[in-house]
C-alpha cells in the first residue's frame, strides 16, 4: 500500500506494539510542524548530503516535545521540562559535528526554559530551535501562558488575559540568535525553507512556528488555520499594523561557540607543553 | 495512474488536507474508521496535479499521492 513518505522516519511499531497514531488530538499543529521538519531533514539528506546519523532531536516537556523520542527513527533525547537546551549543548560539546534539532513547545522553551533559551542565544551555539507556539499551555488544559495573546480567554483568564505577549523572535534576536524567522502552520513552504535555512546556518537558530489547538481554542483546525492567515502579515508589509509580523527577522552569521571553546582547549595544552 | 491512499489508522479526520487542496480533489465524506473519525475521500483524481500539499500538511502522516 501507498505509505506516506515521511514514514521512512518514524518508528511505527515498538516493543509494545503499534506506535502510530500520534498521541496528539486531531488536528494538532504540533503534528504539522513535525511534518514540515521531516520534508526539510528529508530535503538536506537527499540534496545535501548530510547523513541521517548526523541529527540528533532534543526536546523537553509538552505536546510537541512528545514527538521526537516516541516517534521518530533518529537519535533523540527526551529532557526535563524547559531544560532541552542544556541537554543540546551538552551533545554539542561531546560531537560538535552533530546537527542538533531542539523541538520545544512555547511553555518549554519561553516560560519554563526562559533562561537557558536566552543563554543558548547569547553563546551562539550551533543548534537549530523550532519552537511550535500554539499561545498557551496545552497539555495542562489550556491555561494562560506568557506567549498567549492580550484579551484571550482561557479557563485561567475567563474575561481575557491582561497581559502583553512575550514575542519570541525579538527575544531570541536581542539574545544573540544568528537566524531568526516566523511563521505560521498555513505557510508550509516557507517554513521548510526556514528550517533547511536554520539547519544549514552554522550558529544558534530560532524558528518559531504559531500553532492552533483545536480542543482548548474550541474551532476547527481549519477555522484556527484560516484565523492564523488572518491575524499575520508579511514583515515587509508590517510597519503599520497591528497583526504579527512573520517572515526571516534576522540573519547575520557570527563566530560559533564550541569552535571558540576548541581554540582555548588548544591554546591551554600549548602553554602546558 | 495518480492514487491518494488515506490510511484508515492514523488519520483523524481533521480535514485540513480538504481545505488546502488547491483542486478540490479531496472532499469530506461519511466514512468512519474504527475510532469513529470521519474520514476524507479522493473524489476527482483526474484533476490532481500531485501537487503533494496534502501530504505536506498532514499532521498525522496519514494521506499518500503517487509521487511524480
């Protein structure tokens, strides 16, 4: 029979039998982004000749972050909540040749993870974070999270959230990020370039992807969908709108970490010897 | 020949490959899986242009075109 062909990357029987279906609800964004990340990983092995031994998926606490160790056929990692990142550069530091895929949620990578997110900016590290941003915190039951939008509703907030919204790319840009892009899961082509572009960038990356929850925001997947087209413009055209800007905010490659730590740990057994 | 196979086991009905199909070649339909989702049918395949955005935006891996 015809199979899907990101299958190839995914384990679909365990030791305890069946692993597919995927845990998540219907219509989960989080399964969308996993899928464009397996077209750009699938794109890089077939065109750039980057092996499938070479990437290595972080990830932490939430819906999303359930996706990678579960599932996927690569060598992964499945960290405590918010402490992906550290997790990453630990791999890093042990194999700097490695290509090292963060998949975070917006709870584990802004609200619990705020931290070690801003310092694997600051350093540069050569990761690449794809952070899916559904607005609030799915997994708990929908409460009110710091990337959540001002005036939601949500069983934490029921008459609208009086706090502004973390937004994520300027943070990551402020914090160091060497590539920073936005975009929604109703770009699908530009969010697979994205991610070959943030794989490919030697240095830290950040792509945050904005995400719809069907069962918290009670509507359709393809209402929520349509609504993120709605709510978003182009960066080019942002300057006088309220709606949230996506496109590629930043690019500027800078020096590396773990090459700058490589040249110190040359320069010590120098002085030593 | 194009095919489009939707797998009765992992999909889950949401229909968002119903609604990005350029051609309308996906429609909703009143087939039910085993766990009761309403799953969607390939009702026009000779206007298919294998364009693949269904199989991009599934979120459960679970609809295949005949590649080109």
């Amino acid at each position: 029979m015809l199979k899907h062909p990101m299958l190839k990357y995914i384990r679909e029987e365990g030791p305890a039998g069946k692993r597919l279906p995927f845990i998540l609800c219907p219509g989960c964004g989080a399964g969308q982004v996993l899928n464009y990340t397996l077209h750009a990983v699938d794109d890089l092995i077939n065109q750039s000749g980057v092996k499938k031994e070479d990437f290595v998926f972080i990830s932490g606490i939430g819906c999303s972050s359930r996706l990678t160790s579960h599932y996927l056929n690569f060598d992964s990692g499945w960290t405590l909540h918010g402490r992906a990142l550290p997790v990453a550069t630990g791999v890093l530091l042990a194999n700097p040749k490695l290509k090292i895929i963060v998949f975070t949620g917006d709870g584990d990578a802004a609200a619990i993870g705020g931290n070690h997110f801003i310092h694997a900016f600051r350093r540069n590290i050569d990761i690449t974070v794809i952070c899916v941003n559904n607005g609030l915190y799915g997994m708990t039951g929908g409460q009110v999270a710091p990337t959540t939008q001002l005036f939601t509703i949500t069983p934490t907030t029921p008459y609208g959230n009086t706090e502004d919204a973390f937004d994520l790319c300027k943070l990551a840009t402020t914090a160091g990020a060497s590539y920073v892009s936005r975009w929604t899961t109703a770009h699908p082509f530009q969010t697979i370039k994205a991610i070959k572009k943030g794989i490919a960038n030697k240095g830290a990356s950040f792509i945050e992807i904005l995400s719809q929850c069907p069962v918290h925001e009670h509507k359709t997947p393809v209402e929520l969908i349509n609504a993120l087209k709605g709510i978003t413009v182009s960066i080019d055209k942002s300057m006088n709108s309220n709606k949230i800007p996506v496109g590629e905010f930043h690019f500027a490659p800078r020096p590396e970490w773990t090459e700058r730590y490589e040249s110190i740990i040359e320069k010590a057994n120098e002085s030593i010897s | 020949m194009i095919e489009i196979v939707i797998n009765p086991d992992y999909c889950k009905g949401c229909n968002i490959c119903v609604a990005f199909c350029p051609r309308k070649v996906l429609q909703t339909s009143n087939n039910i899986n085993s766990k009761g989702y309403m799953l969607p049918e390939a009702v026009n395949l000779d206007v298919c242009t294998q364009c693949m955005l269904c199989e991009i935006v599934c979120p459960d891996l679970a609809i295949a075109v005949t590649p080109k």
